[in-house]
C-alpha cells in the first residue's frame, strides 16, 4: 500500500540540502545578462527611443527596442491549444511594445556582462512618449469615449453569461426576503519564493535550449516557436527545480524573449532574471473583480434564486483573458445545483499589471461573493449558517447543472459536519454570546467551496508516463506532470508502485523535464497533475506488470497469472511464497543473450472527466474594535478531494493554501496610485503576505471519498485550500460585530472605516462602543 | 552588486573620522540595512562608502560610573533586545528593539543606523524620545552631545553634520530610574513591517499619581515627536480610566500624521489616540509589577 | 576613487579556511553563489525581506543578499551546503525532511539555517510556539502556511546539534 501514506517526498533531502537545483543556480559560461526599459507612465505610446549610448556602453552586447522585434502578436497564456480557433486565447503580445499599457510595460531590453551594466545601459537610453488618461476602474475603462487600451477590442476581453434552474425573475419576486450586495476583491500577487528566472542558448546552429521556471514545458516550446515562428522541434525546454508557481509560471512569460536574444546574439547564452520588484508588477496577478449577488430566500431556509454579475480586471494585458472569470462562475452550479441561478460576466482591459493563472482561477473571488451573500441569506431568515448551507447544499449524485454531469463523489454535508466538530461551532455559539458588545468581541464563520479536478471539457486533458525496470530492479518513470513543488513526483511514485508490488523507495520519477525526452503533458495547474495522471499511471504499471510477470514466467517456466509482484519480489499468487527478486529478473531482461529485453511501458491518457472536489472552512476570530484588528484564534479546513495519496503532504497543501487565503482576506493587495496606475507596494516588504508570525495554527482534515473516474480514487487538492477561507473570515467578523464588510482585503483601514460607518468608532476626538 | 564607486574601510571611530573629513562626499554604512538598500534602489547618495560595520568600539551596551547607560551606535537591535542591562532599565528599548524587522534584521541593523537614516518610522525613535536619550557624536572638530528631538530636523533630515559620526547614545540615569515604560508597534504584519505608527511611553508613579510621564510617537509626524500637551495633561495627576481617556484625546493636539498610501491621516489619528491608551495601560501594568 | 576595486579576504566556509580576492560591490550571496559555487542559498528578492539567502556568519544569521561579500572577512560562515556532514542530514535537516516541513524548498535552505541558529541559542530550553514564530519571522514560506515548519522545529529542539 503506498498510496495513502505519509511517505516522505522523493525530492526532501535534495531540497534541505540545498542540492536540488533551480534555474539560477545553473549557469553557462559566457552567459550574458537582459534586463528591460520599462514604462514609467501607465497609458501611451512611445514616439521617440534613442538607444545609442546604451549601445555604445562597453560591455552592452546588444540593445532591442520594440522596433526590433516580430511583429506578429502571441499569445501568452499556458493552455492547451484549442484546435477550435474561435476558441484561442488573444494574441495581444509581442516581445517589446511601443503602446505602453501599464506602468512597467516592456519597451526595450538590454543585453549586457553583468547587471550593472545593463542596470546602467538602461539609464542611458532616452524615451518620449506621449501619455494617455490612465484607465483603472471599470467605469472609465467601459467609457464610450475611453481610449481602447487595445485596439479595436472595446476594453473588452470576453463577455458571457448562462442560467440553470427555473425562471429566476419569478423565483426572486416569490422569495421572502431578498438580500443584494456588491462585493470587491483585490490584486494580489502569487509570491512564490523563487523569481520568473530563464536563459536560452543554441547548442547548434539551428536549435534553441531553454532552461526556465515554469509549470508548462511543453507549452512553453509551442508558444516560443509561435512567438518567434520557429520550429517548435528545434526547441527544447528544460524545467529544472522549480520554487513554486501558484499560476504565474502558467504563463509564457519571458521565454520567448530569451530565446529570441540568443538566435539574434549568434547562440550565446542569456539569462533574463527578475527582481523581486520587477516579478511583482512585470509577471501575472490575480484578477481583481467587482460582482453584484442578489440572492432570493425562502423562510424555510431554501435558496430560492441567485443572480450574479461579475467584473473581472486582466489589466494590460489578456494573458488567461476572459476564462478566469468563466471558470470561477462555472463552479456556482456544483455547489448549488437546486438553486436556480444566473451568472454574467466580462473581463476588460485595464492599465494596470496583467492579470492572469492564480491558484483557484476566479474562483477564491467568485466563492467569496457567493458565501458572504449566502451567508447575508441565512442571516435575513435568521438560520443557523451550517444549517442553512445543509439544506441547500450539493449531495452525491445530484447532476452538476451546467455540464449535466453526474457527480459521483461528494462529502461536502461530511465536511461541514466534521468542521463544525472541529472548530466546536455549538458550544462557542453559545460562549460568544458574550462577546457581542465592548471593544473585543468574537465570531465564528463559515464557507463552502467546490472546485474541479482539471479543466475538461474547456481544454484537452491528457498525461503521460513512461515507466522503465532499471537494471537493478527498481522502477524509473518519466512523467509529463510537472513537479512545482506540490509533490506530483511523490505521489505518482506512491501509485506506480502500489500498482506494481513494489516498494516506494524503488520507484522515481525523472525530476528534471526536457521537452525533447519528457512524454507530453499540459503541465501543472487547474490541480490536474494527481488526478489526470492517476488513470495514464495506472494503465502503465499495469502494462509493465504484465511485461514483468512475462518474462518471470519465461525464467521459471511457471503460468505467468500464477505469479505476483509483492515487496520487490516476484511471488507465487497463491501462497505469496517468493520465486525471483526483481534485481535477478531485471539483470536478466537486460543481459540473457537470448530472450527478453529492457522492460517498458508507456501510457499517453486522455481524461474526458473533471470530478468536482469541495470543502469548507470555519473560522473563530476576535476582533479587537479600537485597534481595527481581527485576531484569527482558529482555522479549520475540511476537504473532499477523494482518496489522500500522502496524508501529510496534503495537509501541507491545505496550510499554504489556507495561508495565502488568510493573507488574501486581511492584508495582501496591490495598492495602486489611481491617478498615475503605479504600484505603491511592489516588493515583500509592503505587499503583506503573512510571515510566521501572522499564520495561526490550522487544522486540515479530510473526509475521503473514492471517485470512481479516478486511477487511485484521489481528485484534485492543489488550489482548493485557498478558496473558503476570505468569506469564512469575513462571515465571523459579521458574526462578531454585526458589521458587513464587502471587501478584499479586510485591512485595520478598512475596519476603521467600517466601524466608523456602523458607530463602533466614533471619528474624532476617539473613543469605541 | 551594488553600484558602489568607492570602498574605505574604517578601523575605528577615528579612522572613520578622518575618511570623512578627507572625503566629504562619502556616507557611512554600518548595518548595511538601510544603506545596501538604498544603492540597490538606484541612490546616488551612497555610491562612496566609509565602512563602519561590525567596529568593536562601537558596539556596547553599559552602564557609566553615573549610573548613565551608554549604547554604542553600532549595537544591533538583537543585542538590545536581549541585553539584561537594557530589559531591567529600558524596557521601553528592548520593546522597540524587538519589533524591528525580522530576526536576521535585528542582527544586522544597528541602533545608530536607524536613528542616523531620519525616517519617522524608525522603532527606536520613539523610545528614545520618551528616554531623553542624548546623542554623542564625534568628527575632527571633538565630541558633541545633542538631545534626540533636537537631533531630528525634518522628513529624513538629521542633524548629523559632515565629518561626523554618531558614537553613542546616552540614556541618562534620571531618564530611567524608578520609570517603567513600554512600546507599541503597529503594523500590518507581526513582523517584517514598517510601523504605520509607533508609541512609546515612559512613566514614573508616585503613589496613585503619574509623577512623571513621556510619550512619543513615530509616523505621527514628519519626523518622532513628543507630545507636550498629552505630558502636560498627564503629570501630577491622578491615575484613572478618565486620565488615560484625556491623555488620548490630547495626544490629538501634539501630532500631525499625513496621509500616504499607506495610511490615511484619519486612520493614524484614531491609532495613535488609540495607542496612548493601549501603551499607557501597559506601561502602569509594569509599574504595578514591579 | 572610482572604478572597480578589488579587496582579499579570508575567511572559513563551512569549516573550510578560504582566501579570496573579491570585488567590494559584491554581497556576500554573491559570494557564495558566483564565485565559491555555493547555489545551496537563494536568491529570493535581494533586499533582506524574504530571508531565502540566510545564512550563519559567526553564527549570526544574516541575509546574504544585503551583507558585502568583504565583512565575511575573518568570519566563520555557515551556510546549507556545510549541513549534512559524512552523508547524514543534520537534525534540523533531518526534522524538515520527516515532518513534511518542504514543499518547492526554495525556502528551505534558508530556514533550515534560521532554525540552526535558534537551536543552538535555544538549546536546553522550553520554547513556545510564540518564540519559535518570531524567531523565524525574517523567512517567509508561501508553501507550506508555516505548520509543518513549526513541527519540525520543535522536533530539531529534541535533537540538540552534535
């Protein structure tokens, strides 16, 4: 049984001895070094560059400006390419741009010895440009008369709507109370440890390797070879160790631009690394959104009709353009799928940093609008918010109303009840009672979720493996699934060899990827690694069992459905009694001059399901009026994402996802100059993502279902954990102090505000309630 | 790299001394904290260093046959933070000290650095405002003692002159003994945080009456303040819920914080007011301690 | 004074005596990473705030990134690399390693650094979790939300270095 133990990750001691190695940790001799001019205005275009005395700086090998580069746009975003061309994502990249259209827009690169020098070439390059009123919020970038950012797109990146259920105007006018509300959530950043960081060189004349930090190899090379018109089979793209990613590396970013400096710099090696200042605003963040939720609710506690309407901000650039925004709606349905619901949304432009992949995907904004309305629901028929999420709540085999799917697992009632346990919700109920007035007070909250295992039907899901016996008996598998750190090469491990009998320990997965050798794979995200490859992994183990007992069958001249793989050894099936070890077997496949040969088996899946996973969180918190501050005493997450593969490992996804959730509802945004669209915060200074000190203790629990369309009955865990906690944290604050707040993040300001606005704080000369 | 165009390393305060007067141009980096960071950003300002980092002679935490305590400006915060000396005396310091930054931080940056650099934001303003510290610093024209309020021009303008260097800073013995005294960081974060504002408060009872009372207050102004009014307001009376409440209110009168993207105006004001209750409180809870 | 200037320096790396002549505009992450080959600690924002180049210099933890490569001079450095000694991970490795403390590890070099320090100043004391928080305050983790880290720090205090 390896799936379902807290085996410890296969890549741990690399990483804690700091032998595992990242992309800058890599190096090549004579490596030049890129950095970018970018925009110091937000709206423009540029209409004079003089570069000559960068140019002429000795140790500058090249300057680029966006005059250039290729004309032809691309497109950035890390999806599968549709084969449906109306379905492609917007081509509005090119490698340089003269239309600025964010503050930190890239206008022109220089390739130089060493930063320094780069870093002074860039000072010496002159820019005129003429500016434009900056378009940040959504009522002036949908302003007739508003300059289009890109042209002919109407500030307009996608626009759509769907409705289920019954006829949601009558059920609104027939509900008992309706509750209507608009809710904003913030830009935030991934702030994973390790910088965007790539370089390219040409180890032929003709061939372009790229070594680079990114969730998507195989998607990478397509894009590159789009972006430059190369051919996609003379690019090869290696993912080394990877420090995380959490969306931004699902972008394809800066490769191209690498591998365009090296073909234009006869094959030399160039690396472009970001700052920390240059990751924050020049990669990808989360949209923000602005959505309005009006909610119909019955007296007996039914949700009777829901109505949302959603604003997504890509910023300057489409990236994932509008499919955040569809995919964090189309995630409504499998939560509440009895409630008939309507959900519009459009995604503009905007002269801000670009938008695009964030764990969870729209769906931490669009969940979070969902359960703080849900809970303003439960609270307008004064029904208890665990009850009323119970009574409305998705159950195993309803039929997800927007794919017409079965949904064949779900623990969601499970969740809430083991939560609800957990965080002991009656009893404090009870004890909080006390703690309604003065200027600490306390609450308890809560929020569901449902998310997906993958992105099928919108994109192709497909994973590979290929599975090898080395010589000495052990297992190697080279895995399209890429390893970020979420521990996909664990956990494919743990399944191979629970499928083969073999030990854990004897199973690995390749760690580095090479497109030229790696089996192909969209990459890590949407949570797909685990559950996509599960059914490619087990066809595979299976096949190479079948391989193995063969040829165990041609050594000991035994009925090979008479014979087993248990414990590293080839057993008799029925008395277990060993009759080979695989090392003989192995020595033998590889070396008998006659019969046998090297033992293969490779798998490539196409999964057409994507099975919902869902959760919830609770939240006990003490807020402290005059000092604005919510204390967060406990957290608890509870999920269904099927079986657990790697108990401990999990609850390590859940605690960074629970985190970056914590920091999402209580301090992290990008805060932005309206006026001239700059960043204020761009660094890990002021952005405030929580260090030790602001992470609570969290419990993590599980309640396991076995999702039949699954290889080990395990669905997705990755990004999930981020998504419950905002409106959980804010339905406490609710609960505590009567007060609504509408907004991410629910910063000390903020509170003030609000306190302010419900009489808690009087302004002025201070004093609290 | 950073873009340093001229290294000196300085083997004692007098070296340091004589760098200066012979490269007026030149900055002084200790810590490294603020000045590394600064270059990083692009600052011209400190492209010639004199280095002062790690100088013995400068790092020191005692106490002078008066009874003053004497900190040398190359002390980092760690040690004040854990220095028995400064938790006994000045535990309004050791306060100040470990809230600055993160652990790596407070090894690093040096007390002298972060007065030395002007920001209003700096933690161990306000504690030493509300200890009367006085600064010594020294240049080819001697020595010179100056009181921190005095030292503070404006918005990141000191009163370090060129040529000097800032040695020690002195708390001294009637500032400290038979006070108590407590400060409050507020921030964002519990750690690797800018205050949005700092108090401090030192206080010395006498019976059940405030015989002597300091606040002061980082980020409440262009540079640390003191609060004469609140002070004013505060000494000689008697100590009561309703004294605390005045004391907050007044504190209105001696600030002027500014609105920036990190906070507005209205906001600080109501913390600030909110800190002199919460810091006040605190620091009378040590009176009672002891 | 201007242009490039050159400083030689000795010190000890990871136990090891080393002399170099190092440029003065460089930090010591520079160091480490460039010219001794020792990529084991991160860059991770170059400005003291994220803590993933931390490393022991006389057994002080500092950020490489934002202390120059000359003040190593005469200074005992430890840094990741020098941990696992005769192929066995140390006991703060090891308890990163058994309590699921790594995820991208990209964090971890850094902080398994930060919590030798604190073991070794901490050493036959009870510690709370508080003290723990705070002394590892300057390391931020995006992964794993702190818990495993917090375990696996508790486990290194049971473990007291050799």
């Amino acid at each position: 049984m390896a799936t379902g133990e807290s085996i410890i990750r296969h890549d741990a001691v690399a990483k804690v001895t700091g032998r595992a190695e990242y992309t800058q940790d890599l190096y090549k001799s004579r490596m030049l070094v890129a950095k970018y001019l970018r925009s110091t205005i937000a709206h423009g275009r540029v209409t004079d560059i003089d570069v000559s005395a960068a140019r002429s700086l000795p140790g500058v090998a090249a300057v680029f400006t966006f005059k250039d580069v290729p004309r032809q746009p691309f497109a950035t975003a890390g999806h599968p390419m549709s084969l449906d061309s109306s379905h492609r994502d917007v081509a509005d990249r090119r490698l340089l741009t003269g239309d600025i259209r964010f503050m930190g827009d890239e206008i022109a690169v220089v390739v130089a010895e060493d930063e320094l020098i780069a870093g002074n070439a860039l000072k010496q390059i002159r820019v005129t440009c003429t500016p434009f009123p900056v378009l940040i919020h959504p009522v002036d970038i949908l302003d007739p008369n508003a300059r289009q950012i890109h042209e002919g797109s109407a500030n307009r990146v996608g626009e759509h709507g769907w409705r289920f259920g019954a006829d949601i105007e009558s059920a609104m006018d027939h509900a008992d109370h309706v509750v209507e509300d608009s809710f904003e959530t913030a830009m935030v950043q991934h702030c994973h440890l390790e910088n965007h960081v790539v370089f390219a060189y040409m180890d032929d004349l003709d061939r372009i390797v790229i070594v680079t930090s990114t969730q998507i190899p195989h998607i990478v090379r397509r894009i590159v070879g789009e972006a430059l018109d190369f051919p996609l089979s003379r690019i090869k793209v290696i993912k080394p160790y990877i420090g995380g990613g959490f969306g931004n590396k699902q972008d394809v970013i800066f490769e191209p631009m690498a591998a365009f400096l090296t073909l234009h710099l006869n094959g030399r090696p160039v690396a472009i690394h970001m700052t920390r200042e240059e990751e924050m605003i020049g990669t990808r963040v989360r949209h923000p959104f602005h959505i309005r939720v009006k909610t119909g609710v019955m007296k007996d506690g039914t949700l009777a009709a829901r109505d949302v309407d959603a604003i997504a901000v890509t910023g300057a650039y489409a990236s994932h353009g509008h499919s955040v925004a569809a995919a964090g709606g189309g995630k409504i349905g499998c939560l509440y799928p009895h409630t008939p619901t309507r959900y519009h949304a459009q995604t503009l432009y905007a002269n801000l940093p670009a938008a695009g992949a964030m764990r969870a995907y729209g769906s931490p904004q669009i969940m979070y609008a969902l359960e703080c309305a849900t809970e303003d629901a439960a609270r307008a028929i004064t029904m208890d918010s665990v009850e009323f999420r119970l009574k409305n709540i998705v159950r195993q085999g309803d039929i997800d109303p927007l794919s017409q799917k079965t949904i064949h697992t779900c623990g969601l009632a499970e969740c809430l009840i083991r939560g609800r346990d957990m965080i002991g919700w009656q009893s404090k109920k009870k004890k909080y009672a006390a703690y309604k007035t003065g200027p600490v007070r306390r609450g308890l909250g809560v929020a569901c979720f449902s998310y997906a295992s993958g992105t099928y039907p919108v994109c192709v899901e497909i994973a590979s493996v290929r599975l090898s016996l080395n010589q000495d008996g052990t297992v190697h598998i080279m895995a399209g699934a890429t390893e970020i750190g979420q521990g996909s090469d664990t956990v494919i491990a743990q399944m191979a060899a629970h499928t083969l009998g073999i030990s854990h320990e004897h199973v690995r997965v390749i760690q580095a990827q090479d497109t030229d050798v790696t089996p192909f794979d969209t990459g890590a995200y949407a949570s797909r690694q685990a559950y996509v490859s599960s059914n490619a992994v087990f066809r595979a183990s299976v096949r190479l069992k079948e391989h193995i007992l063969n040829h165990a069958a041609r050594m000991t001249g035994m009925h090979s459905d008479l014979l087993d793989i248990e414990a590293d050894h080839i057993v008799a099936s029925d008395t277990r009694t060993p009759v080979l070890d695989l090392k003989t077997l192995a020595l033998d496949t590889c070396y008998h001059k006659t019969r046998g040969g090297q033992l293969t088996a490779e798998i490539s899946h196409k999964t057409t399901t994507s099975a919902p996973v869902f959760g919830c969180t609770f939240a006990d918190i003490e807020v402290d009026i005059p000092l604005c501050k919510i204390t967060l005493r406990q957290i608890v997450n509870v999920h269904d994402s099927g079986i657990i593969l790697n108990p401990v490992q999990a609850r390590g996804q859940v605690h960074g996802g629970v985190a970056m959730g914590i920091g999402a509802t209580l301090s992290e945004e990008f805060l932005i100059d309206s006026g001239t669209g700059r960043v204020f915060n761009g660094n890990l200074l002021d952005y405030k993502f929580p260090t030790f000190m602001d992470t609570p203790p969290v419990d993590a629990d599980f309640i396991e279902t076995r999702e039949p369309s699954s290889g080990y009955g395990n669905k997705a865990l990755g990004e999930p954990p981020v998504i419950s906690p905002p409106p959980a944290i804010r339905n406490a604050l609710l609960d505590a102090t009567g007060v609504p707040v509408n907004r991410l993040p629910i910063t000390p300001e903020v509170l003030f505000k609000a306190f302010t606005t419900h009489g808690l704080i009087r302004p002025g000369r201070t004093g609290h309630v | 790299m950073f873009d340093i165009q001229s290294y000196m390393k300085a083997g004692s305060v007098d070296e340091a001394v004589a760098l200066l007067a012979a490269h007026p141009n030149a900055r002084l980096v200790a810590g490294g904290t603020d000045v590394l960071i600064r270059l990083r950003h692009g600052s011209r300002d400190f492209t010639r260093l004199v280095d002062i980092h790690g100088l013995a002679e400068l790092r020191f935490i005692s106490l002078d046959p008066l009874q003053n305590i004497r900190i040398g400006s190359g002390t980092v915060f760690t040690d004040l933070a854990q220095s028995d000396l400064i938790l006994r005396h000045l535990p309004v310091l050791a306060d100040a000290a470990g809230s600055v930054g993160g652990p790596q931080i407070r090894n690093m940056a040096t007390i002298g650095g972060n007065i030395c650099n002007g920001a209003p934001s700096a933690d161990s303003a306000p504690a030493l405002f509300a200890l009367n510290a006085l600064l010594e610093l020294k240049s080819n024209r001697g020595f010179r003692q100056v009181p921190v309020a005095d030292f503070y021009l404006g918005p990141s303008v000191v009163d370090l002159k060129p040529g000097e260097v800032l040695v020690s800073i002195i708390i001294p013995r009637e500032a400290y003994q038979g006070y108590a005294g407590h400060y409050y960081k507020y921030a964002m974060r519990k750690a690797m945080d800018i205050a949005t504002i700092g108090c401090a408060v030192s206080l010395k009872t006498s019976g059940n009456r405030l015989a002597d009372y300091r606040i002061a207050y980082g980020v409440a102004g262009p540079t640390p303040l003191r609060c004469p009014s609140a002070e004013k307001t505060a000494v000689n009376q008697m100590i009561s819920d309703t004294l605390v409440s005045k004391i907050a209110a007044a504190v209105e009168d001696d600030v002027s914080p500014r609105t920036s993207w990190r906070a507005t105006r209205e906001f600080r004001l109501h913390i600030i007011s909110e800190l002199a209750r919460k810091v006040t409180r605190t620091a009378l809870d040590r009176v009672r301690k002891e | 004074m201007s242009g490039l200037q050159l400083k030689e320096i000795e010190l000890y790396v990871n136990g090891t005596p080393c002399k170099r002549v190092v440029d003065v505009r460089k930090t010591l992450l520079e160091l480490l990473r460039e010219d001794l080959g020792l990529t084991g600690t991160k860059y991770g924002c170059g400005a003291g705030e994220c803590g993933a180049c931390s490393v022991l210099v006389d057994d002080v933890l500092v950020d490489a990134c934002i202390y120059l490569a000359v003040w190593a001079h005469g200074k005992k450095i430890r840094t990741i690399e020098g941990e696992a000694k005769k192929g066995r991970l140390s006991p703060v490795q090891q308890a990163y390693v058994t309590e699921g403390a790594i995820q991208c590890g990209f964090c971890t070099p850094g902080f398994v650094m930060a919590t030798t320090a604190f073991v070794q100043q901490h050493a036959g004391q009870t510690v709370t979790d508080d003290t723990i928080r705070k002394a590892h305050a300057g390391n931020l983790c995006r992964c794993t939300g702190y818990q495993h880290i917090l375990r696996a720090v508790k486990k290194s205090m049971q473990f007291p270095d050799e």
